[in-house]
C-alpha cells in the first residue's frame, strides 16, 4: 500500500515554539511588583492542559498576560528550577505584606507560591517527556500504511482537542487501528492527555490532513480487495462483513458516494462469485453417481454446505433445476436395473424375503427429494412380488389339513383337519381353535374367541409383521 508522507517533524518543532521572544528571559520580580499582581489573583479560576480529561491543574493566574509580562516568559516556557527558584522571594514578599498588615496578600502570596514551587515544577518536568512521547507517535503513524481504521482514527483526530467526548472517540478508533499501528496510535492517545489544547491541534494536524488522500488510497485498495475475493462460501461471508461494516461502522468516514460505490461492487462480487458457486455444483451434480446412494449424492451436493441465501434466487433456481433433472437420470437407471433384477428373481421364498428386506426398505430410505420417483419402484417391487406368490401358491395348492407351520417367536400352527387347528405357544402350552380358508388365499384362525387373518403365500403364512413357515 501506498505510504504518505508529510513534514511532521518540522510541523512539530513549530508547535512547540513558545509565543515569546526566544531570547526572552525569566526574570524573578521584587516584592512591589508581585503585590500588585497577586492582588489580582482569583483561585476560583483554575487552569488545565486541556478539557479531555487531564489530571494537571494549577492556578489560572499564572497563564495571564501579566505573569508574562512580569516573569519574562509566560509558564510553560519555564524550568523547573525556575519555577522553584520563586519559593524565597514570594515567602520573603508574603512576610513582608504581612507586617505590613496586608493579610490577604499574604494568603494569595502564600497560595501562588505553593503552586509555582509544587504544581507547577511537576508539569514542567514531565511535559517534554509527553511532547517528545506524542511527536515520536505521530512521526511514526505518519509512516503508517494506510487503512480504513487508520483512516477512521485520522478523521476522529479533528475532533480530538474538543472535549472528553470526541477524546473518547478518537481512542476508540485507536483501539480499532491493526498491526504495527496500533500501538504509536494507542502511545499517541496517552502523550496527549498532558498536552495543551493548541499543542494537541498541531500534533494532530499533520495526521487529519492526510485525510483525503488516504481515503481515496482506501477506496482503491478495497475496490481491489472485493474483487479479489475468493470464490467460496467464506469469500460470500467476507463480503457481507465488509458491506455491514463499512455501513454500519464507516459510513461517515468513507462517504455516502464511497459507500454507495463499494456497496455495489459487493453485490457485483458476490453475483460472479454465486454463479462461480452454482456452475460448480451443477458440474458436480451432472457427475453424481447413478447408483441406490444417488438421490442422496445429489441432495448434498445440490446444498453444498450453503445456508439458505448465500446464492440468490436464481442461481440457487439453477442448482435445484439440475438437481431434478439428474434425479430423473439417477431415477429412470435405478429403475432399469431393478426390474431387470427383479426379472431374475426365481420363484422361490428366497425371493420374497429379498424383496421385503432388501429392495422394498431401499426404496422406502431414499430421501424425501426421491418421493417423485418411488411410487413406481414400489409397484414394481409389489407386482413381481405377487407373481412370485402366485406361482409359488400353485405349487402348494391344496388343503391346509395336515400342514404344521413354524413362527419366528416359537409358536406353531398344526392344522388337524379342514376346519381345526392347534395353536401352540412357545411355553408348550396348546390351544385348539378353528379356522376356514377363503378363495382368496386368506385363512382366518379363530382360537379363544380372538380371530386373525393370514395370507397364504406358497409355503407361509402371512400376517403383517407375523410370518409362519412350513414344515411339514
């Protein structure tokens, strides 16, 4: 990125410069001149580097023009020492007025010495520390590479030396600034609570008025950066961070022209990265498997791990249209092949036993996008069931007297003659009912005054869940 210089160090060193006269000199005054100028001293009035928020206070009648004109240079130009060096001559003057019978002089005198020997000392010699702190910062954020939260945080600057408020704001924005920085931003923020109010404007200076250039270097490098956004489900998050943020967040910094320009190079970035997305899964789906797995295949890929509006509706249109359209293929081939496999089956229980546990549970586990398609499968399925059942029924045609069928849970049928019938438990326990078979191949069983009907099927009988087999 583009790195924007200025003369900050020059801006600085002018900041800085006192008001007066360079040679101008401190000057410790006689006790007849600091009379008068203590007398007009208000400690009601208290003066403070700045209004954002610094701890430093001290009385407001030493930035007076008559302090400057009586010491020779106004405070902040003076040394510690000097400032200390006040601690005599304002006791000896007190003293004086005192015995003069001038007591509230003395306490003003008394009051003013305190702060000139205590105060005052203790800001002088922690403001070059705090000027060379905030002119180090600001040399090194004039280096910085541009940023939208740099740029954020230069805008927040003009406003800095206004008051607590636009001080607070400028050192969130501080807070907000990534890399390297950071942290001469965050350095800057604190050098400044110490500062002047004038000083704290021409430090800043030299940082706002980069302003308008870094936001077209922004603007630019965003535009690039939307356009170079990849083409994946995370580059569709990215952008729809970077437009939320850039509304939310920066849109007084950018611009409503800016942000109106960027918003629709989103919407043109996520549409080509959509139709990236969606050629992609459409390619996929035209290459999904065509076995029993294949109406499930198409039902992820046509998902792809996408939540609901990350393409738009035409796009995701696409998608479902191809998905439909290879579930027919997979649907009409999977069809193919089972009644050929169906074909092939003999005339056997074995081939009812692969229907019912094999190719009917298939076709009921196919997904919910399937159902179109298993409405025919499953007549299939029931037709070359029956003609199985059919044949095998003409092989085992004939009476049932005589026959004893085995069920799965241990309980037997033993039928004695054409109309009863033993039924024996598991336990050995037997009852003796009766039971009358219909033209339609059903036998209803009647033991303790309960009936059940059951369905011969060559050599079983079949009640729903119920199955008994022959054996004998």
């Amino acid at each position: 990125m583009l790195i924007l210089r200025s003369t900050m160090a020059a801006t600085l060193a002018l900041a800085f410069v006192a008001a007066a006269p360079a040679a101008a000199q401190f000057a410790v005054p006689d006790c007849q001149a600091m009379g008068p100028w203590a007398e007009r001293f208000n400690r009601q009035e208290r003066w403070t580097p700045n209004t954002i928020g610094s701890r430093i206070s001290f009385y407001a009648h030493f930035m007076t023009p008559d302090t400057v004109r009586l010491f020779g240079k106004p405070v902040l130009q003076w040394t510690p020492e000097e400032s200390r060096s006040l601690d005599k001559p304002m006791l000896d003057c007190a003293q004086a007025v005192s015995k003069a019978g001038n007591r509230e002089l003395r306490v003003k005198l008394q009051e003013l010495r305190i702060n000139a020997v205590q105060q005052i000392p203790g800001y002088l010699t922690t403001l070059p520390q705090t000027r060379q702190a905030a002119s180090a910062a600001a040399s090194n954020l004039e280096a910085a590479s541009p940023s939208l939260p740099l740029l954020a945080y230069f805008m927040s600057l003009r406003d800095v030396a206004s008051g607590q408020q636009g001080y607070n704001a400028a050192n969130q924005r501080a807070g907000q600034v990534p890399g390297p920085a950071q942290a001469p931003a965050r350095a800057l923020m604190t050098a400044l609570r110490d500062l002047p109010t004038d000083e704290i404007t021409a430090v800043a200076a030299p940082l706002t008025g980069r302003v308008d250039a870094m936001r077209q270097t922004v603007r630019t490098t965003l535009l690039t950066d939307i356009g170079a956004t990849q083409a994946s489900l995370p580059g569709l998050q990215m952008l729809d961070r970077v437009n939320q943020a850039l509304r939310q967040q920066y849109s007084g910094v950018l611009g409503p022209e800016v942000i109106r320009e960027l918003g629709q190079a989103v919407v043109a970035r996520k549409t080509a990265i959509g139709n990236e997305i969606a050629d992609d899964i459409v390619g996929q789906i035209a290459q999904s498997s065509e076995g029993a797995d294949g109406f499930a295949s198409v039902d992820q890929l046509a998902s792809a791990g996408l939540p609901a509006g990350a393409l738009s509706p035409d796009q995701a249109a696409r998608v479902q249209q191809a998905a439909h359209a290879r579930r027919k293929v997979v649907a009409d081939g999977l069809f193919k092949q089972m009644s050929q496999a169906l074909a092939r089956l003999p005339e056997a229980d074995e081939s009812l036993d692969t229907i019912g546990r094999e190719v009917l549970p298939m076709i009921k586990g196919w997904p919910a996008s399937a159902n179109e398609h298993k409405e025919r499968f499953q007549i299939a399925a029931a037709e070359r069931r029956t003609e199985i059942v059919t044949g095998l029924n003409r092989s085992e045609s004939g009476s049932l007297r005589g026959r004893v069928y085995q069920g799965a849970d241990g309980t037997s049928l033993e039928f004695v003659d054409r109309t009863r019938v033993f039924v024996k438990v598991r336990d050995g326990q037997t009852s003796a009912g009766t039971f009358t078979e219909e033209r339609d191949n059903r036998v209803v069983v009647t033991v303790n005054n309960e009936s059940f009907v059951l369905t011969r099927e060559g050599k079983r009988l079949a009640g729903g869940p119920t199955l008994f087999k022959r054996t004998k």
